[in-house]
C-alpha cells in the first residue's frame, strides 16, 4: 500500500468551533464535506484527543469556518498545534457569533450544524451535522489543503488523518535544518536562520523564534 | 441561510466503483475523505439512487478512482450522468483491477476500501472503508471540484451533495444558449453553436451535438 495515494485527496482547510461551558474552542480540521443537500447536512471528522471532541458531544452542536487563501495561517496554528483545553484559542483570533456558535472571524464561510448522527472509528469521529446557518463572510478563494501545504508551507499535526510521518522540507540557507518545535514547520529561507531578525514568528504557529530547533 | 457557502468547501474528483454481479461498475463523487491514518480509513458519501450504492453494500467492498486534471473530463459525464443499472461504463473507460476492485485506469490514483461501518442519511450513505490497496497512477496534480467548475466548466447532476439549482453558465457566440440535455453542460464557446461541425461533443458527458438544446 503507497499512502502517498492518500494525498492525492482534496480538501480544504477549516476550523471546526463550538462552546466550551460558555468559552469558545475550536480546532484546525480537513476533514468536512456536504452529504446531502436538502435538507442540508455536513460531515466533519475530529479526532478522539481533540477537546474539541468532548466539547461538541457536549453542546451537540458545531461551526464550520472555511479559510481562505488570504486568511491569516496562523490560525491554523493557534487552532491546529495545541489543545483548547490549555488554551484559550479565540483569544488569539477574533471571533464572531453566528447561528449561536462561535466562528472565525477571518474566514471567508461559515456553516452552522445541529449534530444529527455520529459514526465512532478507532481514532476520529465522523459528526453529522444538520445545516441550521450558513454564509459567506468575504469574497476569497478557498484555501485548500494543497495551497497550504505548497504555498504556506504548513504541516499537518500527529493526530490529523492526513498526518504523514515523513513529511520534510529543505535545507535552509546555511545547509543547516530549523524546524518549528510548536507545528514542524520547516524554515526554507534563503537567509540563514541565525540571521533572521530577533522579532522573527513562525508563518504558520505565530510561535517566536526561539520555538525553532536544529534539526 | 446562504447555500453559497457550501461551495467554499474544497473536494476533489473521483470515481468510486465496485462489482456488479462480475461486471464493474461506478459513479463520479465528489465527497471522499480519509478519516483515520493507522489503520487506514477513508468515508465516501453515495446517493440512495445510485446503483452504485447497492453494488457496494452487496459486495462490501469500494474503490476510489482520484482523478487528475490530465485525466480526460469525459469520464465524469460517463460515471456521473447515467446510471450503472441501464449502461456499462467501463465499456467507454478503460479499467485496471487493482486489489481486487475495477479502478479507472486513467485516474492519478487509486484507493481500494473494505467497507467496516456505515452512516444513514436521508438521500446519501455514507460508507466507511478500511484501505487494503492504495497507489499513484500517474504524475499529475488531483482534479479539485473547483478545477472541475472553473476550467472543464463541468456541472453537478441532481443527486450530487453539491448540486445547486440555480447553476447557470454564460451566452455562446450568437447570443443563445445551448445546454447539453444529458449533463446541463451550458456551451461558451466564441463560435456560434450551430456553426460547430458535426462531430462536436459535449467536453464533458461526450455526447453529441444532438443532445444540445437550446435553454
């Protein structure tokens, strides 16, 4: 079996969000696609280790905001490289309440879903959500999950079904390897990472320079 | 609520085929995701009236066909605007066998599934699949839904998750519009329609210029 085959699935990039006892949480997601169109129902896979889980088993209800190319990536860091449990997510990336749930800001869609029906696997599980809102909050194109992986450079986390263990990049400009210790990703530069300046953020986590390691 | 937002979702193209009593067969989705990454699993959404969908639930077993956007676009019309049960559509695409499973043999990729759960909905099934073969076909970057859309100019049958009624499409040279009766193809080339030699098909079903009308 070449798992390879697996990437050469499309998805998007989104961030799949509903309330925490009255905080909202949320986290980075691949895994969502239409099932039926009327009446309208989404499915979403968030994996077991996600707080994100519990949460939606809790409230039965979740938030879909699909990013866009020119959304920030790093919300795909906040939201996809530490756990909501820790930290409070949305108070990095602001927020907007829509249909009574939180959702991204900055996205450039948003779908609202009453969880309808689940399906348990080993690892994940699939929500079926019934649509209850939905919108389009600025004209962009969607970012895919291949734009994010060859465009912003970003990597996937262990517990993302996409997750690949021998994902690598390149050399940075010195011949020496830095890669992000918050969300891996790796430093392709042409100036050599030690002379970045001090103020220098991981394009994808927002995480400082100090959070890079050698390779 | 602004069905709009639902096509901000990013999907690729495929084929999902099975047996059918020794004979293969399939249809075009675009709802596949892989769900969890050891083991490997990945769901596929199929419409109640697709013949497909009881091929697959009498054999307990599916492939995904990942199209490519090399791939040639009449295989969409061909698995996804006929059904299973009145034509043989490997007859008009070649196929390969691939652990066990019929496959289209001009696809980039391929993943052959086990089905192991299955989610009810409404209108669509969603299938469940544990990976027990997987491939790259060929070089080339996946056939995204947008890329379908955008650049092949290709539509959605009725019972797609994604088909939205109000999809329309452009004037053709001569301020009329001709739609393909068979796919809903809308035609938006330069020339005349009735100018367009004899032997013109449908880009995407194939059909022939007969089975355009004017809308």
């Amino acid at each position: 079996m070449n798992k390879n085959a697996f990437r050469q699935l499309s998805y998007g990039v989104y961030v799949v969000s509903t309330w925490d006892k009255g905080r909202a949480t949320g986290c980075t997601a691949n895994s969502a696609m239409q099932i039926t169109s009327d009446p309208a129902t989404v499915a979403v896979s968030i994996n077991h280790d996600n707080y994100t889980n519990q949460c939606i088993q809790a409230t039965g209800k979740f938030a879909i905001s699909i990013l866009g190319e020119h959304s920030d990536p790093g919300i795909i860091g906040t939201f996809g490289f530490q756990s909501g449990k820790d930290v409070d997510k949305f108070e990095q990336v602001e927020q907007a309440v829509k249909g009574c749930l939180p959702v991204v800001a900055d996205a450039c869609a948003y779908i609202v879903c009453d969880v309808i029906d689940k399906m348990e696997t080993s690892t994940h599980t699939v929500f079926l959500g019934k649509v209850t809102d939905a919108d389009i909050l600025k004209k962009d194109d969607p970012m895919t999950y291949a734009y994010y992986h060859n465009v912003v450079k970003g990597k996937s986390p262990k517990n993302a079904p996409t997750y690949l263990p021998e994902e690598n990049g390149d050399a940075s400009g010195d011949g020496r390897k830095y890669v992000c210790s918050i969300c891996g990703y790796e430093y392709e530069g042409d100036t050599p990472f030690a002379e970045l300046p001090e103020d220098y953020r991981c394009p994808v986590c927002k995480q400082p320079k100090s959070a890079f390691v050698e390779k």
